[in-house]
C-alpha cells in the first residue's frame, strides 16, 4: 500500500522508510525523492559566511587531505566486497565534503591536493552509479571527477575518468563513442602515464572494441599492447593511480572476457586460467567472471557449462546488489 501511494504521489516518503529505500536502490535522496527539494533564498550580506568558509577550507591539512583519501578507500574495499548499492548515503556525503572543500580552497597549493582526493572519489562514486543502474548519476560523476583532475593537474587522473567514463557510453549502446573517448584519454596521457596505466588504457580499448563490427583486429592489437605494458609480478596496486587494480592475473581475466565477447575459443583457457587466482574479496570480479565463463561456454555451445557458471554469476551478483551483472546475465541466460 505504502509503495502504490508513494508511486501516485498519495504519500510523501517519510526520512524513515527513504533511508531504507536509499541503501536497497542505491539511489540518492534526489533521485528517489524526484530531485524536488528547493534551494535556501540567498542572504542580503553572506561576506561572513563566505570567508568563514574558504577560512576552513584553507585549513585543510595534510592529515585532513589523508583522511578523505583513507574514506575513499574503506569505501572502495566495501565497494568491492559487498556491493555498491548500500553505500550511496555513505558516498554522497563523501562527495560533498570533498566538494566544499574545494569548491572554497583559494590557493593552488591547498586545491590540487583536495582536487586529487576529489577525483578519486568520483570514479568510484561513478562506477557504483553504473554498477546500480544510475547511468545520469555515473555522467554526472566522472564529469566531476575530469574538472577536478584538471584542476589538479594530474593527466593521470583526468585519463583515467576519461575511460571509465567510456563504459557508461558502451552501457547506452554507443561502444563505438566509447572507443573514440578511450584513445582521445591515451591521448591525454601520452607520455606522463604508469605502464600499468598504460596497460589498464589499452584493455579498457580493447573491451570497448570488441562489440563494434570490424575492430576485431583492432581489439586484439589493444590485448596484446597491455599484455607487453603490464609490470611483472603479483603487485596490482599502481603507487600513482591508486584506484587501478591490474596485473598478470587480472589481465588474463580481462582478455578471457574480450576475446568471449569476440566469440574466440580461446576464451575459456584464459577464463579458467584467471578462476584459480582471483582474490576471494573481489566478490564483483567473481561474478562477472564466472559471467565471462558462460559467455564463453555459450560461444562453444557448451550448455550445461555455461548454466553451471550462470548459476554461480546470479548467486555473486546477488550479494553485491549490481543491477548491471545481473542484466548482463539475464540477457545470458535468454540465449540457453
């Protein structure tokens, strides 16, 4: 009864159930309540307020800055482990501290540290948005996430939103968009980049590739390109770009799942190559990889494999709430 009248209008959603609705949707108060809340009439004299503010954000220290970074990582390991739909709340006021920090932040020496921290945290803010099927919200973000990377003069970072922000194009159907948007980032980047930035850039092409007719070759020069980039080693965390998660392993994960997008059988040696080393705590990655293996299984007409894995990708997907796996494998599932 209650959603029927909130859904006519009949009845305003109480803070109580918005909270509850909020963390379920993974929504933010705007776009559950329709964006209806009105603005403070501005005052006569704010020169007060104002200087209180970018006095306080003047104040902003490094241990202040090192503060925000550590939310947004306990965030991204949250993120990670259990799904991004029930941190929205936690996510929103991250941001808008992040924000006013910078948006009163006067010097060049107190906004790039600020700006960085900014940066970081919208793209994993985006990247929840597009795990929960808020793709305006992930936009929003990772244009946010660009302005403050410029401001911090950090072409790391602006490349970095640039090609994440190419997923939400490949999601609307324009992967092609998507592909012209990775490059102009490579662009970006040129010379200034990590190899493992480098290497993560290219196999972000090389997926957009995949589903746009006639850049098969062109998507397996980009697999092979972050194959010679990657670093050595089991470390995944770049020191200068810490929301990239890539290494061997990881890569070989990825190019299992562009080459099942492609159709090519070799997709299932790398799938299954990837399956025996991926961390227990990356519960996302699991799903969408036991996904990859019911693709891949699908291509081969393989059935009873790929139903096996699809069982195990809705199970994951289901613990992590993302609206986006769980399209992917009920568009799977209607292929069986």
């Amino acid at each position: 009864m209650y959603v029927s009248e909130w859904e006519n209008g009949k009845r305003a959603i109480s803070d109580r159930y918005a909270e509850i609705l909020r963390r379920l949707l993974g929504v933010t108060d705007a776009e559950l309540r329709g964006g209806t809340h009105t603005a403070a009439l501005p005052v006569a004299d704010g020169y007060d307020e104002l200087l209180s503010r970018i006095d306080t954000a003047n104040s902003v220290s490094e241990s202040m800055v090192k503060a925000f970074n550590d939310q947004t990582e306990l965030l991204r390991t949250m993120d990670r482990q259990l799904g991004a739909s029930g941190l929205v709340d936690q996510m929103t006021g991250h941001l808008a501290r992040l924000e006013d920090a910078l948006n009163f932040a006067v010097l060049p020496s107190t906004r790039r540290p600020v700006a960085l921290a900014l940066a970081g945290a919208s793209t994993l803010a985006a990247w929840q948005a597009i795990d929960s099927g808020a793709v305006e919200r992930a936009w929003r973000h990772y244009e946010l996430a660009k302005r403050a990377a410029r401001d911090a003069e950090a072409p790391m970072y602006l490349a970095h939103a640039m090609a994440e922000q190419a997923y939400v194009l490949c999601e609307a159907g324009r992967p092609a968009l998507g592909v012209e948007l990775v490059r102009d980032a490579q662009r970006t980047l040129g010379s200034a980049g990590s190899p493992r930035l480098r290497a993560w850039l290219f196999a972000v092409e090389a997926e957009m590739c995949a589903p746009v007719p006639g850049l098969a070759d062109a998507c397996r020069r980009a697999l092979d390109a972050a194959m010679a980039s990657i670093p050595p080693g089991p470390e995944d965390r770049d020191p200068d770009m810490l929301s990239i998660f890539l290494n061997g392993a990881h890569l070989t994960r990825w190019r299992g799942n562009v080459l099942a997008m492609l159709g090519d059988e070799d997709a299932v040696t790398s799938l299954y190559d990837a399956l025996k080393g991926i961390a227990p705590t990356f519960v996302r990655a699991q799903a969408g990889l036991h996904a990859d293996l019911a693709q891949a299984h699908l291509a081969r007409a393989e059935y009873d494999d790929a139903d096996t894995h699809l069982r195990k990708a809705r199970l994951l997907a289901g613990r992590t709430g993302s609206v986006r796996q769980r399209r992917r494998i009920d568009m799977l599932s209607s292929k069986l």
